[in-house]
C-alpha cells in the first residue's frame, strides 16, 4: 500500500483499544501534535494524514516516536497512519531500508485488531488467495461500521462500492454523515466529502480546505 492516506483523509473511532477523545478535531499539524502528546489518539492519525500530504523526512522521522507510541499503546488506527509514512523518501532522499516490512507489520496489526483500512491496505500486496479473504473482510467490517453510522467506515465503503445499484445508498448516506463534519469544520471531513461530491462544489470544498488546514491543502500553484 503507498499512499492511501493521501486518499482516504479521515479518522473516527477506529476498531480495537478505546480512543480517547479530545474535544473538536485538529486540522493543522501543532495542534494535532499537541493533542496526540497529550493522549489523544484520533489527533496523532489526524498529524500522520497532515505529514503526509506534505512529505518531509525530516519532519516525519521528528514525528515517528510520537506516533509509534500511540500504535504500540494499541491504538490501531494510528499504525495504519504510521503504514502509510515509514517508506516516505522525502523530497531527494531513498526509502529507508526494511520500510516495506515494517509497513506489512504495521498494517497486519491493525487489521488483526479489526481495522477495516489496515485490511485494505494489505489487499494491495496479497496474492489473488489471500486477497479474495482480505477483501471480504475488508467489506464486512466497512458494512457493520457504516450500520452504525460511522462516518469512515461509510466513506470508504462508497468509494468501494460506487454509485450504482445498491451503492448509491451508501454514497446518500456518506455525503450526509460528511456534511455535517464539514459543518463543524472538520478538514478530513471537508476532504473526504470533495471525493463523493459533485464538480461544481469542488472549488467552494477547497477554498474551505485551505482556511482550515493550510499546511496540507494550500490553495496556491504548489498545491492543487
């Protein structure tokens, strides 16, 4: 799996040990670090995402011990941030070695815990055996976490399903539990809802993104 954060920007309360929660969610990268030092989980995924739309090493490897705390506390959801910056090569540099390795680890423990996106993210490097299981697994718990109106679960269970047939009920349901996140200006919200929304709202969702969270969405010629 290589880059599936930069996709699939958003964090609720993933499966496995309990979230702490923190109040409002952080959108830019000093207060996400701030909240994850201070115990909260879903903010050290929410500075994973952030590190990694905009990838520097340096950064990143300043970031690791924080975030691999979390993972190793049993927080799931933030190995599977974690899986997503440890091959990062930086602006000039190479992958550091045994990445690939310890992105399989990092993954295959969140999705022993029961973490749908852990799940998927293996699908990518499986054989066609082990595939069919992991998406099937993949599916099922993206189905019992949208049941209960979980809005990363529903999310990606519409980006899987499409808008067709059975999932367009899906998509309905999604953008629903989206637009009330990007109400309470919820960047991760704000830019999942641009994937399941129209082109016409595009550009107003990006204005949005860059107010909120301009370390990640910058609204300029760098950043599109």
């Amino acid at each position: 799996m290589r880059k599936l954060l930069g996709i699939l920007l958003v964090a609720w309360a993933g499966c496995g040990a309990p979230q702490r929660s923190g109040g409002a969610p952080c959108n830019r990268l000093a207060s996400c670090r701030a909240a994850c030092r201070a115990g909260t989980s879903e903010a050290c995924f929410r500075l994973a995402t952030l590190l990694d739309r905009w990838p520097d090493r340096a950064a990143i490897d300043r970031d690791l011990p924080l975030l691999e705390r979390d993972c190793d506390a049993g927080h799931v959801r933030t190995c599977v941030g974690l899986s997503d910056l440890v091959c990062e090569p930086g602006r000039a540099a190479t992958p550091p070695a045994g990445c690939d390795t310890r992105e399989h680890e990092l993954l295959t423990r969140a999705c022993d815990a029961g973490d749908a996106l852990g799940c998927y993210g293996l699908t990518h490097a499986a054989d066609s055996s082990a595939r069919d299981d992991l998406v099937d697994r993949t599916l099922t718990l993206l189905r019992d976490g949208c049941d209960r109106r979980g809005l990363f679960e529903c999310a990606l269970l519409a980006m899987l399903t499409g808008k067709g047939g059975s999932g367009a009920a899906v998509v309905t349901r999604a953008r629903a539990l989206l637009e009330v996140a990007c109400d309470r200006d919820d960047a991760l919200g704000c830019s999942l809802l641009a994937l399941l929304s129209p082109r016409e709202r595009q550009p107003a969702l990006r204005a949005k993104l860059c107010r909120l969270a301009p370390e990640a969405y910058a609204c300029d010629s760098q950043k599109q």
